[in-house]
C-alpha cells in the first residue's frame, strides 16, 4: 500500500496524485466501479475505512473518506492517499478545517468518478434526511445506520421522514438472512399465521425492522420481546391451525427451526461484520422498494412491546 500525504492542498491536486501513483504502479486504467463516500469523524474512520476497503475487494471503488475537523481553524483541506497494488481501488481521507466543514460538497464533486454510481454512506451520526444532505445529494444509494444513534430505536422509526428511493439502513441489511429463513419457512408452511413475537436485545433498530416487515407481510398483529441478545434472538409465529414456527437463535452464529411436525434443524444464521453488510448493500444500487414500505408501515403502525425475556 503506497500511501502520500497532502496538507493545505486542494482537489484538483489530489486528482493529480491518484493519478501519478497509479501510473507509477503501472495500473493507469483500474476499472472502478462507484464512488463511496465514507462521511464520518475521527474517532470512527479506522473502523469505517476498513470496513470500506474490505467492501471494495468485491466492489473496486474510489472511497473518498470525510471528516470534518475544528471549524474554529484556518480553511484547510488535508489529504491521504492510500493506492495499494493488492487493493482494487483507491481510498482518500478528507480532512476538513474552518468553513470547508460545511461545504464537503465541493470538496468531493472534483473528486467523483465520472460515468460510474455513488454511494454515500453515513456509519455514525448521519443527516435527518440524507437525500437532502449536502453530500447525499450527489448520491444514488445513501446507506445510514440507525445502530449508531444514541436512540436507535426512535431513529430507524423515523427513517420515513424524507425517505426518497435509494436510502437504506444497516439496520435493514443485517435482516437479510432471518427475512431469506422466514421466507423459506413459509414456503414450506404456507398455512395462514394468527400473531407473531420478536425478541431481541433492549434497543436494537433491527428487532421493530423485522417485526413490521412481518406484521405488512402477514396481516397479523406482531409484538416486540426484549431478550439478553447479543442482537435478534428470536422469532415465534403461531399458525392458526395450532402450534407455532419457531426460529431461535443463542450463540449468534447458529439457529433452530422448529415447525409443527419436523423435526427441529440447525441453520446458519450468523451476525455479520458491517465490511459484509456494506458489501451487500453495493451490490444492488437500485432502490430497496421492500425497505421503503416497511419503514412506513412501522412509522404508523407500532408495536407493543412486552416485558424483558430470557
């Protein structure tokens, strides 16, 4: 990895940088794919730009990275430019002092690859409306992650407000696999549903994600369970013609699916890393019509929620 720093520089000399290196590297021509802007601070952008990098190994991307710094200093962008000869991409840190803080747009348009998507992601605090926001204008997908917020729960319930096609939560995301079992269950039990549970640990956005996402899906009332997690630990369905599907998972790695008359089976069902939940997420850029209606239906259906659960 050949990494060049740039203090008090601007974009058009960043641009030439990438450019040299790549051309020293004898890699003029990489065959990127999106741009993902990383809109981050300090604290959070070794974790965020390593998850990006790994995401870029399945998706070869320019990941321009943002963090604003002290607004009280001089106007001054810092860069570093990271170009690794194993990586299928480039990755830059934007550092930003004084007014440019508020003006990361123009910060970023020079340095956007042309005639290819862009994808903002937000993996801390992120904007009440990303469409709106500055850099999330410039974006076809933006990705939040109501895990994040000091609330997580009141801030996925409110990721309808402003939501236009193309916004997505992490918080989403990481319900694939549990939607993709359920899904299965169904087709295997496709008998009608009276009521369902959703436990999860004290404040996890996904658990009312999942439970609303059930409740549109099958017409029947659900309630949400806290559990000692760690994340979603269960879900309880209970057939109208008697007993119930069950999937429980404890070690967050694996799962029992139990349904009435079959045996109980273990399915992988294990968290995921968020480089894995990034990935995903850059490999469909169109927008996620299924998310968009279930952040609604959980904006003005909500859930009752019972007491703590082991």
């Amino acid at each position: 990895m050949t990494t060049f720093n740039l203090t008090d520089t601007t974009a058009s000399k960043i641009s030439a940088t990438l450019t040299q290196l790549r051309h020293q590297m004898g890699a003029p021509a990489v065959g990127m794919v999106l741009t993902l802007v990383v809109v981050c601070d300090e604290a959070g952008q070794y974790d965020a730009v390593r998850a990006a990098t790994e995401a870029a190994r399945e998706h070869p991307s320019r990941v321009l990275t943002v963090i604003r710094r002290d607004t009280y200093e001089p106007d001054r962008l810092d860069a570093e430019v990271r170009v690794g000869e194993s990586s299928p991409g480039e990755v830059v840190l934007l550092r930003l002092y004084g007014r440019l803080t508020g003006h990361a747009d123009s910060v970023i348009s020079p340095l956007l690859l042309t005639d290819t998507p862009v994808v903002a992601w937000w993996p801390g605090d992120s904007p009440a409306v990303p469409s709106r926001d500055a850099v999330g204008q410039f974006a076809t997908r933006r990705i939040t992650d109501a895990r994040a917020a000091r609330d997580a729960v009141a801030a996925i319930r409110g990721r309808h407000t402003g939501y236009v096609p193309g916004d997505t939560d992490l918080a989403w995301t990481r319900l694939t696999s549990w939607r993709s079992l359920l899904a299965s269950a169904f087709d295997r039990h496709p008998g009608p549903i009276r009521s369902g549970v959703v436990a999860g640990a004290a404040g996890n956005p996904s658990a009312p994600l999942l439970a609303a996402w059930l409740a549109e899906r099958l017409g029947v009332p659900m309630e949400l369970t806290e559990s000692d997690g760690p994340g979603l630990t269960e879900v309880r369905l209970t057939l109208a013609e008697g007993g119930e599907l069950k999937i429980a998972r404890t070690d967050a790695r694996l799962a029992t699916l139990s349904q009435p008359g079959q045996p109980d089976r273990r399915v992988a069902l294990a968290r995921r890393s968020t480089a894995e939940l990034l990935a995903e997420e850059l490999r469909r850029l169109d927008s996620d019509d299924i998310y968009g209606s279930t952040i609604q239906w959980l904006a003005k259906s909500p859930m009752s929620q019972s007491s703590h659960s082991s």
